[in-house]
C-alpha cells in the first residue's frame, strides 16, 4: 500500500500570501494518477489537480501542481477565500488506491 | 460531458445491506479502460477509498473491508453500484462514485446514515 503523508497538518495564512502543501509517498506514485481535491465544510471534494501539475476545469493559473516520484506539492500563489480549506492528496494508480491525512489552511 | 451521480437509501439499518447506485453519462462504462470505483467520508473525518472495478475484469477492495463490498458494472445500464453488508455505525457518512479518468470524475456525495 502506498501511504501518503501531508505537511503540515494545518497552515495559518492570511489572504494574499503564498500557501506551500506537501504530499509525500512511501513508494514511488509515477506521474500520471496523482490528484489534489480541496474540500469545504458540507461540500464534496473539488478536483483541482490531476497528473501532478494538470488543472482541471475552471481551476485558475494562481494554483499549481509539480513534483515526481514521492515527493509533491501543491501551491497557491495568492490565497484567495475560497482556498480556506482542506486540501488532500490522492493516487490512483495502484490499488489500494490511497488518501494523504489532508492539510488545512485557515485564516491566520 | 462526464457526470455521475449517486443514488440510494439515505438511512440503513444496522446489521443490514447498503445499496447505493452510479448513473453514468458522458462515458461508456463498456468502453472505458479506467476504473469505476466508490469512495467514503464519515462526519468530521478524511476520505476512505473502498474500491475500484474494470470494465475489462478485476475488481479491487480495501482490504478493511474486502469481507462485507461488492461492486458490479451494470453496463447495460451504464451505471455501478456498491453494496457493503453487516453495516454498523461505523459505516455512516457520505458516499462518492468516481471514474479513474484523466481527469478523473467524482459524484456530488450522497449521505448514508447507518441507524434503527
């Protein structure tokens, strides 16, 4: 099984600055089957992330995805209120397909 | 356009089978190569996956709960569903149906509360 670990646990940022999200794996997750979803309380998971650095639909430029191998990251440039959340990494490569724990960013 | 959407009982009791359904549009679940899969959150908790299915053959479950799932393709209909038996408390939160695509396509949720 493939664990994925995120860093921090919680980060405390103000709007306008810059939120740095880590995903690390236990074993190599390749390129193509790595996501990243943003939730908010009392709604479903939003794609923002797929194929490590791959926006989806309606996703803007100021979020972006990169990395290989084990280590990944999401950054958003300028946090805007809609990017208070949770954020979680997610390969779906190989079964079992697995979760990273999540990472909130909040208001600091 | 792909969407899913899941359907189902939103309360079961325990002890009982959970039974929830995927309509799928935009894709053929006949032709596709990635998988179609389910996947859960209980309240105040992080996301579970339960398992995956191929058009093509094999389906693969969570080992925590490989004893009590099922998914199956229903390909006439173009949809999948879950069934998860024995159910418990344990088992209460939101359900999501996914397609393993590039991108990949998740439903909206649907609430299952597991409750007499």
């Amino acid at each position: 099984e493939i664990v994925l670990t995120q860093s921090p646990g919680t980060l405390s940022l103000s709007p306008g600055e810059r939120a740095t999200l880590s995903c690390r794996a236990s074993q190599d997750v390749g390129t193509t089957y790595l996501a990243w979803f943003r939730q908010t309380p009392g709604q479903a998971p939003r794609l923002l992330i797929y194929g490590v650095s791959r926006r989806a639909t309606g996703i803007p430029d100021r979020i972006s995805g990169s990395g290989s191998g084990t280590d990944f990251t999401l950054t958003i440039s300028r946090l805007e209120p809609e990017d208070f959340a949770v954020y979680y990494c997610h390969q779906y490569g190989s079964s079992p397909n697995t979760f990273g724990g999540g990472t909130k960013v909040e208001i600091k | 356009q792909v969407h899913l959407q899941e359907s189902g009982p939103g309360l079961v009791k325990p002890a009982e089978t959970l039974s929830l359904t995927c309509a799928v549009s935009g894709v053929s679940i006949d032709s596709s190569s990635y998988h179609w899969g389910w996947i859960r959150q209980s309240p105040g908790k992080g996301l579970e996956w339960i398992g995956n299915s191929y058009s093509r053959g094999g389906t693969y479950y969570a080992p925590s709960l490989q004893s009590r799932v099922t998914i199956s393709l229903d390909k006439s209909k173009n949809q999948f569903s879950l069934s998860l038996s024995s159910v418990t408390a344990a088992d209460t939160g939101v359900y999501y149906c996914a397609w393993g695509g590039l991108p990949p396509h998740w439903g909206q949720g649907t609430q299952v509360t597991v409750s007499s």
